[in-house]
C-alpha cells in the first residue's frame, strides 16, 4: 500500500466524521466540511484555515485545513500545517495522526521537527519569521518562497486592441490558483522559463492566431474562442471571451484551466510524454467502447493531439480536476475510462513531487 492509498482510505473515514459532526460546528465550519465532501479540496482549504485562525484550539480544523491542502496539490502547505497541529495542539489525537502521516509526506521530517518556522499556520507571522527582521541571513519559509515565485511565473500582457483590461481580481484569481500547486510544480515551471501571461484574450498574446480555428473546437470558433492555451513555452489565459451578442464575457474556467495547461507544460517539458510509447499504448487500451462516451471524449480522442489533450486532463484531474461543470462531468469520465493511461500520469506527477529541486 502506497501513502496514497493510506491517505485515501483515512480521507473516507474522513468524510464520513465530517456527516456526523458538521452538525455540532460554526457555519464556516459546515462550509468548509460540505466543500470538502464535494472535493473541492482548495476552497475547504481556505474555509478551515479561516476557522483554524479563529479559533487556535481547534485542531480539527487545522488537521483538515493540512488534508485538503494536500488533496488542493498544495504539498508544502499541507505539511506546514500539520506541522502546527503536531507542535501546537499536541495534546490533541490529530497531533499523533499528524506526525505519522508527516513521516510518509514530509522528506525533511527530522529537519522540520526542530525548525520553528514549521510552527505556524501558513500566511501567518511565526516566531522565527519575527525573530528573522534582525537576521539578514535567515531562509526564507516556503510559503515565502512560494508567493515571489508566483509573482515571477504570473506576468501581465498590456491590452492592444479595443477589449477591456485585465482585472487585479482576474490576475488575484490566477496567483490564488497558482498558490494550490505544489513548490516542486511551480519550480519545474520556473525551470523551464514558462511563464502565466494573463491578457484580454489569448490572441493578444501573438496576433498572428487571429482568425484561425483552434482544432477540437466546433464549426465557425477561432482563437478568440478559447479560454487558455499553451503556445510550447508558456501558458496564456484570456480574462474575457466574446459572447453571442457581439459582446464579451468573463473567463469562469480558472483553476481547472490553469491546472489542464500545467499538464500540457509538463507533458511538453518532460519530452512529449503524451507521444511516447508508454502513454500511447495505455490510451489504445483504455478507448471507449460506448458511442455516447466517445462522443463526449471526443476531444481526447483520435491520437496525437487527442492524446496530448487527455495527458494535460489527468493532470488536471490529479491536481484537483476541473472547476466548471460542463469540463468537471467529462474530466472525471475521462478519467474513469484511463484505466491504464491514469497511472501513467499520477507517475509522472508523483515523481516531479520528490525529484524537481
Ligand atoms: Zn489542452
């Protein structure tokens, strides 16, 4: 049994603690468990670190602010706060359930045990980051180190045509987005020089796509169509996309975009793994034998792009899937029918978690 699987078992029973004591908790807490249950593991992250601010006593929302964290792809989160719940609730039973599963996530376990850094809820001022303002040389904490490299990643595309700009909110949602991956995910990308260009719409990007149909798509969309693209070097993301009327509107497909292009990224930066024989042979094996489902999956299918498009999807899906509903339904078909391709993947993600420096 893989910590995964250890993690996954003990994230059921989990769920069905939560069925039975959200009854007992503050509302903020009740949103947190029901955002939890729904999997939507980033925003229940939020909510139970709120509550865990609130009220330092409860380590049972610290302890489940650390799971939803892990589960968000926010590795080096989830293990700063169970660090806390280790160190500061330590009379609590989720202090004990919080150094074992630390022991299977953490690589610097011992290092960490002594560091007071790993003391404090993340985003919050610990003892040592204090004690820091009159030590120039002290290292910076990882939730430090996490925020500039985000800031380094995120650039903006000033607007060079009659669309409305990009909004602080829209370039917040990004960074807010980007803080769910992993340090190792965001240095990989660091590596790599790619960059998150946020502009009106991705054609500002490179005018030269104007007008051209982006494949996949249906009968009469062009470039100005899509939400999101990875141009082989960077990842662009529109904030608005035209509308029936002639008009514009808002790009609601956010983390679950930014996480679908992360996988193309890895894909393309980790030598096409999409076009290897490994993946490839996987896909042949899993292909939908129902008409309705392949008719969904479509856009998955076929080879070549096809498969590029369903390695960056199971990316999306390992990193927390999709954020929209009409591309949640077919990333978790998807993924449901990859029973041999999804391993593949979780490998290649598995594997940039512990080796990327
Ligand atoms: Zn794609």
């Amino acid at each position: 049994m893989n910590y995964r699987t250890s993690l996954s078992l003990i994230i059921s029973a989990a769920i069905a603690f939560f069925c039975a004591a959200s009854a007992l908790g503050s509302s903020l807490f009740e949103d947190a468990g029901a955002m939890f249950r729904s999997k939507n593991f980033g925003s229940a992250a939020v909510k139970y670190l709120e509550v865990a601010r609130t009220e330092p006593a409860n380590a049972e929302a610290a302890y489940y602010a650390a799971y939803a964290s892990y589960y968000a792809g926010r590795k080096a989160d989830a293990i700063q706060i169970f660090w806390y719940v280790a160190k500061k609730c330590s009379s609590s039973k989720h202090a004990v359930s919080s150094r074992e599963l630390l022991k299977k996530i953490d690589s610097d376990y011992a290092k960490h045990s002594l560091d007071p850094r790993f003391a404090s809820l993340p985003g919050a001022p610990s003892a040592a980051v204090t004690v820091a303002a009159t030590h120039v040389t002290a290292p910076t904490s990882p939730i430090e180190d996490k925020k500039k490299l985000i800031d380094e990643l995120v650039q903006l595309t000033p607007r060079r045509s009659n669309r409305p700009d990009v909004t602080p909110a829209f370039v917040a949602e990004i960074k807010d987005g980007l803080n769910q991956f992993s340090l190792p995910i965001l240095r990989f990308l660091k590596k790599h020089n790619c960059h998150i260009i946020v502009c009106p719409c991705v054609i500002e990007a490179d005018f030269r796509m104007q007008g051209y149909s982006p494949g996949g798509y249906w009968e009469g969309a062009t470039m100005e169509d899509v939400p999101a693209l990875f141009d082989f070097k960077n990842i662009v993301i529109g904030q608005y996309l035209p509308d029936t009327a002639g008009g514009y509107r808002q790009n609601d497909g956010g983390l679950g975009t930014i996480r679908h292009e992360i996988g193309h990224a890895i894909d393309r930066f980790s030598g096409n793994l999409s076009q290897k024989d490994d993946f490839k042979h996987a896909r042949v094996w899993d292909y939908p034998y129902r008409a309705e489902q392949r008719a969904k999956l479509a856009y998955f299918l076929g080879g070549g792009r096809g498969d590029a498009e369903a390695f960056a999807e199971l990316c999306a899906f390992k990193f927390g899937g999709r954020t929209d509903k009409r591309r949640t339904e077919t990333c978790n078909l998807l993924q449901s029918l990859s029973a041999r391709s999804y391993p593949v993947v979780e490998k290649v993600l598995e594997k940039l978690e512990t080796e990327s420096p």
